[in-house]
C-alpha cells in the first residue's frame, strides 16, 4: 500500500513537491481542507512565501487544523517558507506573521537580505551521506536558535542551520524539490511509514 501524503497547496512550489513524491511512489494529495488535511497520513508545507501562505491558512480555516495535526504527531517536511510555517518562532516576519509551529526553532525570515537573493552550494549532511546535497537558497531563512530535542542535519561551511528533524518533523531552508535530491524527501516518507 503506497502511503498517502498531502501537499498543502495555497501558494508556493506545490507542484515540484508532487512530482518528487509521486516519483518516489507516493499516493499524493492537494491540501486545501481540513477533510483533505484528516485523510493524509503525512504533510508537506512547500517553498514560497511564507507570509501569504499564513494568511490563506487562516483565510481557509486550516490554521488550527495543522496545529492540531502536528500536536497529535503527524510527520511534516517543509522547505524553505514550509520551514518558516513550521517553526515555533520567526523574526523579520512581516507584521502579524504567524506560524503553524511544532519545530521549537526560532528561524529568521529572508536571512541572507537583499544583497544575496539566492545561491546554491553543497553541503555534507552525514544523515544522508554521500554524495553531497546540491542545494538551492531563494531567499531563504535560517535557523538561529533551537531547542532541545532538535538535531541538526546540516549547517554552511560557517556553521549556520538550514537543516533540521525533531521527531517527524523535518525542515531545510533549501529546495531538495527544485533539483531533483530526493533523499530529504525520503527521509520524510520513512517518517510517515514509521507514524
Ligand atoms: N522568503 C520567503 C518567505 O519568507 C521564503 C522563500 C522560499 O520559500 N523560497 O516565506
């Protein structure tokens, strides 16, 4: 029996992460309610931005719902603005902004700042192994702060987070989705196999 796992798709790169599960044998499903949200076994919050996707959670009463389900353990990867929607705490959001939470980091919005819109890089990430990940920032954020009980998966050559798991969650503050590595989105799957 494939696995079924959710997209939530309000805004952002939704397609790519339907194309890199279904590739990877999933039984994928658009998200958009909360009767979408209750039949998925697993969720992915996609790259985009952040702030819109926070409003349409709330315009589309899905908010609560998503708190609810990560409260009550349902595995979720998310990818860039996925990440910022995932952790407990953001700074230079816009005013208002508010996450789903779950993942006890504190990840700042837009870290790179205008001068660095994007780059790509590899990095080690020895839960994956070899080969390096090849991977793509977009204005992405980073993880500054985190708890116990939070591992991190991997760092820039400087030390700073953009990978991280703390149960069945699962954050990167680059896009696996964009490139075609599709280890970290195995990683979810095993995750959502083992919930
Ligand atoms: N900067 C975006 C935000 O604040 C994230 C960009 C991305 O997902 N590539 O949500």
């Amino acid at each position: 029996m494939p696995v079924k796992v959710g997209v939530l798709a309000l805004q952002g790169d939704v397609r790519e992460h339907v194309g890199m599960l279904t590739r990877l044998g999933a039984d994928v499903l658009l998200v958009r309610r909360p009767e979408e949200l209750s039949s998925v076994q697993g969720l992915v919050l996609p790259g985009g931005e952040s702030s819109v996707i926070d409003k349409l959670s709330r315009a589309f009463g899905m908010q609560q719902p998503i708190r609810a389900a990560i409260a009550a353990g349902l595995p979720v990867y998310g990818t860039c603005a996925g990440l910022i929607l995932l952790a407990d705490r953001v700074t230079d959001g816009i005013a208002g902004q508010e996450t789903f939470g779950g993942l006890a980091v504190t990840v700042r919005r837009n870290a790179f700042g205008s001068q660095v819109d994007s780059f790509e890089t590899e990095l080690m990430v020895p839960t994956l192994g070899e080969p390096p990940v090849h991977a793509v920032f977009i204005r992405a954020p980073l993880v500054v702060d985190s708890g116990p009980g939070v591992e991190t998966l991997a760092t820039l050559a400087d030390g700073r987070i953009v990978a991280v798991r703390q149960g069945l969650l699962l954050g990167t503050a680059f896009h696996p989705e964009v490139t075609g590595e599709t280890r970290f989105h195995e990683l979810f799957l095993d995750a959502v196999r083992s919930a």
